[in-house]
C-alpha cells in the first residue's frame, strides 16, 4: 500500500482552504491530492499530473473508490510537470493558491511497474516513467561511453565508486548485454569491495538512482518545473516540494532562497521538514525526504 510521506506536514505548508485551485505535479498513487481534495472541498479542484500513464490509471481509480464524485473536480494529465505552464493555459484552470511536487517513487512504480527501478527485482532494466520515451536505463549501460557512465553515476548518484562500476559494465557488456536489473546488481557487487557493501544503504541504490535520473532528465525537468510553478502562483500562494536526493534538494534550496533575495517571495521552511521518528517506524521510505515550501508575494 502506498503511504504518502510527509502527509500532514504537506497540508501545514500548503494550507489549502475550501474552493481553492491546487495542482499536484506527480499524482502518484493520489494520496497527497486526497488529502487536498478534502481541504479545499466542497468546489475546490485540482489538476494532476503524472508522467507515467499507468500510474494515472491506478490514481484515478482510487480517488474514485474514495468517492466517485471527486472525478468531475480532478483534471488528469499525462505529462509530465515540466510543462506545466501550457497545461494549465490549455485548462483555463484559473487562479491556482497551491502546488504540490513530490519527487519519490511510489510503491507502485517500485513493486509493480516491471521497468527495473527497483534493485531488489529480477526486471528489464527500462526506468523510464513514460513509455513514450526512447532513452533506456538499457540503451545507457549497453551504448554509452565508460566517461559517460562514470561521469552520470558519480553526478547524479555521487557512488564513490562509479569508476570502477563504469569499468565493470563496459567489461561485461562486451560479452553480452546488460538487460536485467539482476545483471547489473551482479556487476555492481563484482567491483565494489566486499567491506563497503554492507552499510545502511544497500550498494547499489546510487547506481540504480543515477540512471533513472539520467533516463527521465529529472534533474533538469525540476529546474524547468520551479519557475513555471511561482509564474502560475497566484499572489500568496504556496508552493511545496519533497526531495530525496541531495541534488534535487540543493535545486530547490537555492531556487527558494534567490526567489526570497529579489523580494518575490517568502520561505516558509527555514530548515527542510524531515520525517518524525512514528513516520519513519511506519514508512522506512520516508528517512531521506525533505520538505520545503515557498509563499509567492
């Protein structure tokens, strides 16, 4: 079951009231947007985006087994929030007071989707959240250079390691193919030393985030989405994002504070909102994201 991280402390940031607009730029499995729907009811609306169809299909079944009612105030789009600026021209959706961007996986995406993200399945390494993309986490590991390889595990998974997992792709994939996530932990356990592959983060959750970054161009889509998003703000409103990963957080972080600089908005999270201990007993996922919001004056 999906259980969205930082659920209430969501609703504190954004502070949705009744019959206001609100987007959610990855609707996911629709619990944050559950609990927004709930908040800005009885004639508030929401428009979800979710790159990944499949999980638009699954979220549009829960909000209608949660109250089938709830469908005719949802506005459902496959795309992903990078375009978020002509989505909502395109609506005419109107003044919008909230937005909500959580970058994590959902339980889904992970346990059923079949495209590789996770390593603790035997699955086609794809990662891509949207079907209609061509760029593979496959077409990198068997078609880039070893400088390249290295360069995205060592940038976008900062894995200390990432020469000599770059060695160990290229040496393996001149015998065959790298085509299952199985394939890849192997290779990964190959050249990193035995000592290192026992910490609190299983060995090869770096290399497996650094691909689905680099397939899905996550990096760049956050910093194309921030600025759309307080453009589409109406004055006072908020703006709230959820990260995993140091990169992403670093984004977010300076993008609020140099809003704040030009007197454009105020920061309502002088530190980012962590996870409390019965969250994280609950929901182990949930220890690195950090929750930082932005008020638009």
């Amino acid at each position: 079951m999906h259980i969205p991280v930082l659920r209430q402390e969501v609703i504190e940031a954004l502070s949705p009231e009744s019959g206001q607009n609100f987007i959610d730029g990855t609707c996911g499995a629709a619990g944050h947007t559950l609990a927004i729907l709930e908040k800005i009811s009885p004639a508030g609306r929401m428009i979800c985006f979710d790159w990944d169809g499949e999980a638009l299909a699954r979220a549009k079944e829960i909000i209608a087994a949660k109250d089938v009612k709830l469908l005719a105030r949802v506005i459902f789009i496959n795309d992903s929030y990078a375009n978020l600026t002509a989505a909502v021209s395109q609506e005419r959706f109107g003044e919008v007071q909230g937005i909500l961007l959580d970058l994590g996986l959902s339980s889904g995406q992970l346990e059923t989707s079949g495209r590789g993200f996770s390593f603790q399945k035997d699955e086609a390494l794809d990662m891509r959240y949207s079907l209609s993309q061509e760029l593979t986490a496959r077409e990198i590991l068997n078609h880039w250079s070893q400088e390249e390889i290295g360069r995205i595990l060592k940038e976008y998974g900062e894995e200390p390691f990432a020469r000599k997992i770059a060695e160990g792709i290229i040496k393996n994939r001149k015998v065959r193919s790298i085509l299952k996530t199985t394939e890849l932990v192997a290779i990964i356990a190959s050249v990193i030393p035995r000592q290192f592959q026992h910490g609190r983060l299983n060995f090869a959750t770096r290399t497996f985030q650094a691909l689905r970054l680099a397939v899905n161009d996550e990096l760049g889509n956050l910093q194309r989405f921030l600025p759309q998003a307080m453009d589409v703000l109406a004055e006072g409103g908020r703006l709230a994002v959820i990260s995993f990963h140091s990169l992403e957080d670093r984004i977010v972080k300076n993008f609020f504070r140099e809003r704040a600089q030009n007197g454009a908005a105020v920061i309502l999270t002088k530190k980012p909102i962590i996870a409390g201990e019965a969250e994280l007993a609950r929901n182990p996922r949930s220890r690195s994201a950090k929750l930082r919001a932005i008020k638009k004056l």
